[in-house]
C-alpha cells in the first residue's frame, strides 16, 4: 500500500520535502502515518502533533483525499492504497 503525503508551507521546510511516499504492508490508520512520519523526522512530527503523538490536538490541518479528518474518522481514519494525505500547518497566536 503507497500513501502519497503533501507538505505545505512550514511543515514543507520541516520535512525538507514537499511530499513522500510510504509503503506499508496493509491498510494503516493515520494514527500510524504520523508515527511513521515522526520516526523518520522527529522534529516534524512535533510540529505536527506537539509532545505526544498520542494526543489526539493537532498542531497541522489534515486532509485526507480533500477531506479533512474531523468529518472521517480522526487520527482513526484507515488509509488505503493511492490515498493522498496533505498536512497544513495552523498558527496559533493570541
């Protein structure tokens, strides 16, 4: 199973790419992209998911084939072949 992955703005610079293909053996949920993702880039995944990677807050909007994942299944949502994952980066300010 290949998942393609889009960086945008500063996760882009985080990555050192503007996206990445994973190959996983069977359908995954995205709870473990980011695990993945955060194995191969720790810095990345704190900027996507802060301290832990079990805290369901986001620090990134992610869309999973153009939707984001608060109308599927969260961090649940199971990934299938060719699904296209993209991660947006969110300021958060006062």
């Amino acid at each position: 199973m290949i998942v393609n992955i889009r960086f945008i703005g500063s996760l882009r610079s985080e990555s050192g790419k503007s996206g990445v293909r994973l190959d996983f053996q069977r359908n995954v949920p995205l709870r473990e992209i980011l695990k993945k993702l955060a194995e191969n880039k720790p810095n990345l995944g704190r900027a996507l998911v802060g301290v832990e990677l079990d805290d369901p807050r986001l620090n990134a909007l992610v869309i999973v084939n153009g939707k984001e994942i608060s109308v599927l299944e969260g961090l649940d949502t199971m990934l299938k072949d060719r699904d296209e994952i993209v991660f947006v980066p969110v300021l958060h300010g006062g």
